[in-house]
C-alpha cells in the first residue's frame, strides 16, 4: 500500500475521503446522543497505517474542543484529508476541574488514564490492530491524562494494556503546563476559565495547580521516567499560546508549556482556540501538521507487513534460555559493576570484550546479570538500544545455531521501529507472495544486519550486544560470528553512534580477535563461590567451625568451577543430615574427582550398577530430541522402545514392560535416579544440567553406559536418532493399532481428545521421519524401517497423513504429508537413500499421491541430484507427468534453483518439451511457463542453461522482457530512500541482466522493443502493464 501524503492524494482517494469526511463533518453524526465520553472512531481508512488519538483539556469534550467559531471540525474534515491512511479516534472523559484533580475522586486523571488504556486496547484488539503506531494529540490537562495513561501502561503486566506504551511513537502536547513554576498563573487561569463556564470554583483544588500539588508533581516525575526509558522510540513536540486569553491574560506561559531536549512552537491564538483550525491554510494547522508529517513519515510503516515479518522471525525458544538460568543470588556478580575492564566495556562506543572461563564456572549466570543491570541503565541513557542472544548448547535447532541469532538480534531491532527493518520487510513480503512456505537463511539475515539494519539503528543510537555461551554453537560458527560483528564494527566506525560487543565463551577454542579486552572468570568469582557454598550449607550444618572447614575445602578443590559446586555441595549436606561426622565428611569430598568430567564420570559408574540400559535411553532422548519434552511427553518417550518386536504391540501391552512409568510424579523421580542428578526439570521441559554434561556424554558417557558399543560420533548420533525415529513410529502405530477400525469414523474433535490423551503423538507425527533422515546422514542404513508398517503397507501413511491433517498439524519448517503419500514418497522427500531403495523394490516408482506428485517430482524439489540420479536409474521412470498443477518434476527444480537437476532432466532424450518447457503451470498461484517462472524469479544462471537446451529453437523474448520489466518497482527506485534501496537496486540488476541476456540470444523471436508499452497478466494480477523505462545498469557508472 503507498501511503499518501499530503498533496499527494490520488483523486479516488479524494473523492472516499472527502465523503467519509461529509458522513461524519456533524456532532450528531460523530456522537450520536451527546456520547462524546470514552474513546470513539471518527474516521477509519480501509487500509490504515495507525492512529491519532485526540484528547481534550478543560471545560471542553470530544467535539467542542476541536471546532473552530466556523464550524469546521479539523479531526474529520481536514486531518483525514491530508492523512487519509490513517484513522482518527478521540477520547472523551468529565473534563471538571472540581473532581479531575482530587487524590481520591473517583474521577481522577488517573482513572480517566486508565479508561484510555482499556478503551483503546478493546478497539485495537478487536480489528487486529494492536501493533499499528500512535500519535497522541493533547489540549490543556489533556496533556495530563496523555502522560498518566503512558505511564500506567508500562506499568501494567497484561500485553493488551501496555500497546499505549508499546506503540505510542509521538505525542503533540497544546498548551500543557509541565513545570510547577507554572502552576499558580496556570491556576488563576483556570479559575477565569471555569467563572467564564459559570461553574463554581473550589479554591481547594485550584490549589492542586499550584506547584507543590503532589497530584501533578507524580504526574510530572513518572512521565519523566518514562521519557527516559522510552528514549529514541519516542519523540514529542510542545505547542504554546500567543494570545492571552479575553479578560484572563496567559493561561499556560511559555516557559511552562515546554519539556527541555524537544521541538517547542506558539500558535497564534489563546489557550481556547490554539486548537481550533478554520482552514489547511491556518498557521497553526500547518505547524500541527507538519510535526505530524514528521512523526507519521518516519514511524508508520506505509502499509507493509512489519508485524508479519516480526512473527516470522520470532521462535518459541528466542528467550527460553535466558529465562531458565538462575538468578545470582543477593551479593553475587557485583563485582562485574566495578571490574576496570567491563568499566572501560561501558564507557566507550565502538569496543569488544571477551568474558571468558572454563566450563560451569558461571558465564551465564554472569551474563544474565550483566544484561539485567544494563537494561535499568537505560534510564539514565535512554539513547541506548541493547540486544541480546542467549546460546544454548542442549537446546532446540534455532537455539544453537547461527541462524536463531540472526532471527533474534532482528526481530529485537523492529521491535524497537519497523522501519529499521525495512529492507527485511520488503523481502518477507516479496517471498510471502511468491512462496506458498518458506524459511529464512542465515546468510541473509546476516548480510541485511551488516548493510542496512543495525547501520540503520547506529545512526538514531548507540547498540549494545550481549552474546552468551557463544562456543555452544560450534568452534567454525564462533569465529565466524566473531569476524561478522568485527566487521560491521569497522564498517559502522563512520556511523553517528557505535556498536559495542559483550560475549562469554570457554578458554577454548580461541575465537576472539586479538585485540580484545578479556576478563577471565575464574580469577574473579572466588567470592561468589564461597558465598553459594556458605548458604548451601547453612540450610543444615549450625556449627560455625564445621560450616567453615567444611567452606574452605569445598572452594579449594572446586577450582573456581561453579557447576562443581553445584553438584557436590548439596551430597554435602545429605551427608551431614544421614548423620555422618566432619572427618566423615571430609573424607567423602577428599575422594571426589576435582575435574567436572571426572566427577561426571564417577556418577556414570554409579548409574551402570542399575539400569544403564533405561539411562541411555534417557540421555538419548534429552540429546537427540528436537525440542524440550514436558514430563507426560518425556514419560510416554521412556514407556515405549525401538525394537521390531515391541513394534507390534498396543499401548495396553506396553504397560506390562519392567520398566513402564504409569504417573508423571513416577517420572520425575525416575528421571533424578536414571541420571544421577545430571538432567532437570525446567520450565521449557527436561534438560541436562549443564553443557558440559552433555560434552562428557558425547565424548565419554556413552561409551560408559554401553562399553560393548564402539561410540564414534557418526555412532553416537545414528543410534540416537536411530532410536528416537523408530520410537515415534512405534508410539504412533500402536495408538494407531487401537483405534483403527474408527479411525474413519472420529470428527476433528475426537483426535483433539487423541493428542490430549497421548502426550507424545504430536511430536511423534511431525518428527520420526526427521530422526530417521538424520540417522541415514551418520552412514547407519535405516532400510528396516519399513518392518515397522504392518504388511508394509501404505495404509499405515495413509492413517499419518489423516491424523496430521485432522490435528491441524502444520509448520513451514517440516514437510508434512500430502494425502495418498507413500513410502517412496516419504523417502525420497527425506532424502533417505537406504529407505528409498528398499522401498522401490517392492513399490512401483511411478506412483501418485493425492496430489499427482511422484517421487521424481518431490526429490527434484526436495533432495538434490544424487536422490534424483537413483530415480532417473530405475528402468521404468517417466519424467513427463505432470500433477493437479500442470507441473512436472523440472518445475520443482527450477523453483528452487537446482541446476544440477534440472540439466540431468536436460539431458535425457525422453523429455516432453511442449510439456516441460513451453506448457503453462501454476506455481504458487502464479500462472506462466517455465521460462516466465525464470524470468519471474530472476534465475539468471538458470535461463541461460535453458537458452542452450537444443531442442529450443525460438522464445518470445518480448513478452518475457516485459514480464522482466515488471519485477521492477519503478517507483520505488526513483524514490530510494535510506532503507530498502540497496535489496532493490541488487534486484534491479539481476533483472537488467536477464533482459540484456534475452536481447542478446540467438533464440529470440522477435526483436525487443522497450519503448513500446505492453500488457503481460498472471493469475494473480490479470492486467499489469510494463513500465517504459531507459535503463543504467547499478554496476555502471
């Protein structure tokens, strides 16, 4: 949607506009009988981009406040003229000084601030508006009840009460007094102004106005608070009277109405009618309106999908990390504040700094507080944006990786302002429109936060970046990631403001630059651990002594390692509650292994005494799921094995297994047994303790576990995955095998209650086929799969397709089943060699799913050139069927840029050209060929292979240019603009080379002739017509 401006305004939006305006131009029409109280629409566009909310001051309400001697009420009748994308509310409350301002009325300005807060959250929520910018404009005490309703709404807890604080970007504050020295005159004003309405006048609340009223003293110190912690996000702009108000004098002095540090301008009218606007032409409305230019220019979004691409960068886990580490305790990490390094850290603009120390010695805990201290600091310098990104070892895929970063730091930036993601918003809506799902890529991000998002937000702000547990995303993506933040630091050194850095990581690997300032937590968290130890064992031990020599050589031996103390200080204290002496004691810790490995090693010799078999399973299921099971999942996970012949049972068999776990209380004892205490409940679900249990497993504790087993690491994950796969499909198959003479029967409801019923089935559907494909990665062949489907029998998918679907199963970042699906199908989407091959020994290799797609099709989009080669080997495949959609397997190629296979289709003699390459097909609701598809999604390398396929003798360059030309925003290249200019001009040249390279073939049909206007439709939009445009190529000068 292009935003319109004022004098800007298309005719066709003249003419709505204006009538809209006519509509509502009468009191009646706008507050049907006299309702002028409360928050009411005046005017709302179809499309709108935000709101203005209107708030009257004294002895005024909703309408009289805003209309001028002529009638003219400016809210409707001009302001939605030159600003007809955005709506127009007004809130009305009892404007009576006399009740207004008393401590305990129930008509205080701090209910009427509260009445705004609910009003306008029930609007917004209603019509999905909640995340649109707003403006506030304020007359008089209006003012008062604009700050108070801020403030109250950062203080509430509920998200739909904070949207005032969350998107409030301007405020526009007529004749508001905000100094006290104001407040006497400001009162005598008032009281000019009340005889003058003839109402009586309470001298005793006449005195709340004067300057030690601690009602407007509260008022004026909390809004202050809030300035400074809303800092940058926010702005406002102070307006005072010229004239003195008939048989009053000045109502509101200059000095008063301003705030310093923000725009201040007079209008030239008194305190009544500053607000009340005749005309477009009227100076005041013109100062007015140029503010809101301002505000409205730079902080609404101009129609575009910010909240969408917001929701696409967000995870579920994003903050999960940092939620689930324990705070430090009272006294510890204080230190931090006064460490000479992290001062320097703080002090400048443009520095890195290394917090580094050995595993379990306290990063994270550190790191948390060092955020949690830097956070409040933005009172004191608002300017300051900080960021931040808790890495997590054990976590989910997004939580370890490079990506979940990226998707993190971003989605934090266009919190703070869409338009500093621009850029990013015009690619999500461009994918959006051409992709029916798709992902992001960290490569991407990582190129749109180096050139335009974080230089975007250091030209307003200095940025501050928090990075914890950065080696716990793997050594080759920490230097890379260092090198990334290194780079832009150089890159922004020009910027207005700077970008410093704060990451922890181990000693090991080395992944900070040279110069880099360090501080090395083992050489300052001695006291912290002495303090953890001391009121660990306060809980039982009374003797001062004993607590003392027990103290000391506990922190000796933990060598500055935190996680050690964690886990042996609480043995301490059972000890001492069985009834053991000092000496006992001492000599239970002297035997302690002092290394964190060891110390993990020595309790997995214990576990094996027990059931190492059941202690495997567990750690493999923490390990190697996809996502932090809560207990009834994690129960149902250990209930059930991997085995063919436990495959075949119901889940009424299973209970009858030595080690099934009937109640979740059960469970979470078990689950402290079958560990050692080296896996937790937290409140995303069951973890290991630490990374570094994790660590020793991978490099130790399996192979302690299972000693028979060989564990490399290709083993340790195929066994893992191996087992978690065939456990899903196990689970799934045995509730299928329950149900399966209703399944036809059940309504969407009744597999509702299913999923409640059966904690794990969820997980299980979406995720067995991801564990298998991953377990074929590590080199362990998983053709036994299909011995798990009775009969080998399709029917089985056919039943996974149906609970998936009657589920409402969906996620972009799986691929789902299709109706009809087959084994073949599945393999070859999942790129599982060893299963496709067996598959297609008893299964024809031609077969459909509901959907028409064969198992070529999905491999060319889905598998790469080694799964499309075993196809292409089969003695039987047909490359040239074509599905609902009219596409055929090379269609999928093209989509997703495949050259390899596309040229291996290229190459074979079989293929159908009409139908391949000259046929129309629908993709992703666009209609064309598949040169159009190229063209459309600027395939250069591709076009040329298909350009110099043989068999093509002649294209119609000029309808492709033309279909060429319109993937250019013309207007928005003539406009450019500080953000979005760079992506555009980069696909303006992808485009410009593609036509250069159509004008150029020998193939063309018809020469190309780029002054002549033409028409070229799709099913999305039937009539686009080519702009004529002369052409500079960017890369030219």
């Amino acid at each position: 949607m292009a935003f319109a401006w004022a004098g800007e305004v298309s005719s066709k939006q003249t003419q709505t506009t204006s009538d809209n305006s006519q509509r509502g131009c009468t009191k009646s029409d706008l507050f049907p009988n006299e309702q002028v109280y409360g928050l009411r629409v005046l005017y709302k566009p179809q499309d709108s981009a935000g709101d203005i909310i209107f708030i009257h001051g004294l002895s005024g309400n909703s309408y009289n406040t805003w209309t001028s001697h002529k009638g003219v009420y400016w809210p409707t009748q001009l302001l939605s003229l030159d600003f007809p994308n955005v709506r127009v509310m007004s809130f009305g409350y009892d404007a009576d000084v006399t009740r207004l301002l008393g401590p305990v009325s129930k008509n205080s300005v701090r209910d009427h601030a509260a009445s705004l807060i609910g009003d306008l959250a029930s609007i917004r929520e209603g019509d999905g508006s909640k995340t649109h910018p707003i403006i506030l404009i304020a007359h008089s005490l209006g003012g008062l009840v604009a700050k108070k309703a801020l403030c109250l709404s950062e203080q509430s807890a509920e998200d739909h009460e904070r949207q005032l604080h969350d998107r409030t970007i301007a405020v526009a504050f007529c004749g508001t007094p905000h100094r006290g020295s104001g407040m006497a005159s400001f009162a005598t004003g008032v009281a000019h102004i009340l005889k003058a309405a003839r109402k009586r006048v309470n001298t005793d609340i006449l005195a709340l106005l004067k300057r030690d009223s601690e009602a407007l003293a509260e008022i004026d110190s909390t809004f202050g608070m809030w300035l400074m912690n809303k800092g940058r996000e926010f702005t406002l702009t102070c307006f005072s009277e010229e004239h003195e108000l008939p048989g009053t004098g000045m109502v509101v002095s200059k000095d008063s109405s301003q705030i310093s540090g923000y725009p201040h301008y007079s209008i030239p009218a008194n305190h009544m009618d500053m607000v009340r606007f005749n005309s477009p032409e009227d100076i005041g409305y013109r100062r007015v309106k140029g503010e809101l230019h301002r505000w409205i220019r730079d902080g609404f979004t101009d129609g575009r999908d910010v909240q969408g691409c917001l929701k696409s960068l967000s995870f579920e886990e994003m903050n999960d990390r940092q939620i689930e580490i324990e705070n430090s305790a009272e006294g510890m990490c204080s230190w931090l504040l006064g460490h000479e390094v992290y001062q320097r850290w703080l002090g400048q603009s443009r520095s890195l700094i290394w917090i580094k120390g050995k595993p379990g010695a306290g990063k994270s805990t550190l790191m948390k507080f060092a955020l949690k201290e830097a956070q409040p600091a933005q009172c004191l310098a608002p300017s300051i944006k900080t960021i931040s990104f808790f890495f997590h070892g054990r976590g989910t895929t997004l939580q370890k990786n490079p990506l979940g970063l990226f998707r993190a730091l971003a989605h934090q930036i266009g919190v703070t302002r869409g338009a500093y993601i621009g850029d990013l918003v015009d690619l999500f809506q461009a994918r959006s429109n051409t992709f029916q799902s798709w992902n992001w890529k960290a490569k991407e991000l990582e190129d749109m936060l180096v050139s335009s998002i974080l230089p975007a937000i250091l030209e307003d702000m200095p940025v501050r970046l928090f990075i914890d547990a950065l080696d716990e995303c793997g050594e080759l993506a920490a230097r890379q990631l260092v090198r990334t933040f290194a780079v832009l630091q150089q890159r922004c050194s020009s910027s207005r403001f700077g970008l410093s850095i704060c990451f922890s990581c181990r000693h090991y690997p080395i992944v900070a630059p040279e110069v880099c300032d360090e501080i090395c937590l083992e050489h300052e968290n001695g006291a912290d651990i002495s303090l953890y130890i001391r009121q660990e064992l306060e809980r039982s031990i009374m003797c001062p002594y004993e607590l003392e020599v027990l103290r000391s050589t506990i922190e000796k031996k933990s060598q500055h390692v935190f996680q050690w103390v964690v886990l042996v200080a609480p043995r301490i204290v059972w000890l001492f509650q069985e009834g053991n002496t000092l000496n006992q004691v001492l000599a239970h810790i002297s035997e302690i292994p002092e290394e964190l490995h060891s110390l993990y090693d020595s309790i997995l010799n214990d576990l094996i005494k027990h059931r190492p078999d059941l202690s495997l399973k567990l750690f493999q299921w923490i390990c190697f799921g996809h996502k932090a099971f809560n207990v009834p999942e994690f129960r149902c996970a250990m209930n059930i094995d991997a085995t063919l012949e436990m495959s075949g049972k119901t889940l009424k068999e299973w209970e009858d297994v030595d080690y099934h776990i009937e109640t979740d209380k059960q469970m979470e004892k078990k689950l402290h047994f079958l560990s050692g205490g080296l896996a937790e409940i937290t409140k995303s679900g069951v973890q290991l303790i630490h990374q570094s249990v994790q660590d020793f497993l991978f490099s130790k504790g399996f192979g302690v576990l299972d000693p028979k087993t060989t564990w490399t690491e290709d083993i340790i994950l195929g066994r893992g995955h191996g087992r978690l796969g065939r456990s899903c499909l196990a689970y799934f198959l045995a509730i299928r095998r329950e149900h399966l003479t209703s399944l036809h029967l059940l309504s969407t409801t009744d597999f509702t209650r299913l999923a409640e019923r059966y904690p794990l089935l969820v997980y299980a559907l979406k995720h067995w086929p991801l564990h298998i494909s991953t377990a074929e990665k590590t080199g362990m062949s998983q053709a036994d799969v299909l011995e798990f489907l009775p009969g080998r029998s399709n029917l089985c998918l056919e039943h996974w397709e149906l609970f998936v679907t009657c589920l409402r199963i969906e996620d972009t970042s799986l691929k789902l089943p299709h109706p009809g699906t087959t084994m073949v199908h599945e393999a070859f989407k999942y790129n599982i060699p060893s299963l496709a091959t067996s598959a297609l020994g008893w299964m024809r290799v031609n077969v459909k799913d509901g959907h028409g797609r064969t198992a070529l099709s999905i491999a060319a989009q889905h598998s790469g050139i080694e799964m499309v080669r075993l196809l292409l080997s089969q003695p039987r495949i047909e490359l040239n069927i074509a599905d609902r959609d009219g596409r055929t397997a090379l269609s999928y190629a093209v989509e997703v840029d495949d050259i390899e296979v596309v040229e291996a289709f290229l190459d074979r003699p079989e293929l159908n050209t009409r139908l391949n390459l000259e046929t129309a097909y629908n993709m992703n609701g666009i209609k064309g060929t598949t040169f159009d598809h190229v063209v459309r999604l600027q395939r250069l390398e591709l076009l040329k292979v298909l350009l110099g396929y043989p068999k093509i003798t002649r294209i119609d360059a000029d309808a492709l240019v033309g279909r060429a030309l319109v993937c250019i925003d013309a207007d928005a290249l003539a406009v450019g603009g500080a953000l979005g200019l760079t992506s555009k001009v980069l696909s303006a040249a992808k485009t410009i080379d593609i036509i250069q390279l159509l004008m150029e073939s020998d193939k063309s049909q018809t020469p190309v002739n780029l002054n002549e206007p033409r028409n070229y439709g799709s099913d999305k939009e039937p009539n686009i017509t080519a702009p004529i445009l002369h052409f500079a190529h960017p890369h030219s000068t």
